[in-house]
C-alpha cells in the first residue's frame, strides 16, 4: 500500500526536542519508506524546517534531501489548481491541500501527517497520524 509522507514525519526525525515524535517518525520512515512517496513541496518545506527551525547547515540540508531515495510528485500547474479547488471544498490551506492532491495524484491510499483529521478521507486519500496518542 502506497504512503504519502506529509513534512512532519520527516522533519521529527531530525528534531533532537521531538521525544517521542522523533522515536515514532524514524520507526515510520524505517518501516514505510519503501512504499513511500512525497512531493516537491514537502522537499522544500523540509530544507526550510532543517535549515530555519532545527538550525542545520545548508549543506547538511541539501544531503539529507540527497538521501531520500523516495518517489517524488512535481507540483505542477494542474497540481496547484486542483490544491485551490480542493482547499476551498475542504476548508485547508493551499499548503495542505497541495500534499494532498500530490499524495492522490501518486495513488496513495493513505497521506501520514499531523495536520489534518486522523481518520478522515479526502480526494480518496485517507489521514493518518502517526503522532496520535492512544
């Protein structure tokens, strides 16, 4: 079964401050990787996590984009007026919206991410959130 990986999962991994979200995110990625697919978007918003919030180099930055051997949707112009149809049928933002149409538009069932409702199903496409707690 396909994944999407939304910025978060990827991001925690990262964030020494994460505790258990960065004990979960590995154990995601480790465990899903292989059946995983992200977007152009989540490779940019990842460098800007790293670089802005987490304090990583540039450099190092740029090799842990290097690193991800994961299938990667473009956003094109289609992609991007489809996210604003979306976004303003569902009430999301742009950005979430964008990494939910990437996740359908790859034929992912599900899309892991902490920012939208666990559970729920949108564009066919259902929420997971690894962070949950139980």
């Amino acid at each position: 079964m396909r994944v999407f990986f939304d910025t978060n999962v990827l991001a925690h991994q990262y964030d020494d401050s994460a505790g258990d979200k960065q004990r979960i995110a590995r154990e995601v990625f480790l465990s899903r990787a292989e059946d995983a697919v992200i977007s152009t978007q989540v490779m940019i918003e990842l460098h800007a996590v790293l670089t802005r919030r987490l304090g990583v180099s540039r450099e190092a930055a740029a090799r842990v984009l290097d690193t991800l051997a994961l299938e990667v949707v473009p956003a094109d112009e289609h992609l991007v007026r489809r996210a604003a149809d979306t976004a303003a049928a569902h009430q999301l933002s742009i950005f979430d919206a964008l990494v939910l149409e990437a996740a359908a538009a790859a034929g992912c069932h599900e899309l892991w991410t902490e920012d939208l409702a666990d559970g729920s199903i949108l564009r066919g496409v259902r929420i997971v959130n690894p962070f949950r707690a139980d």
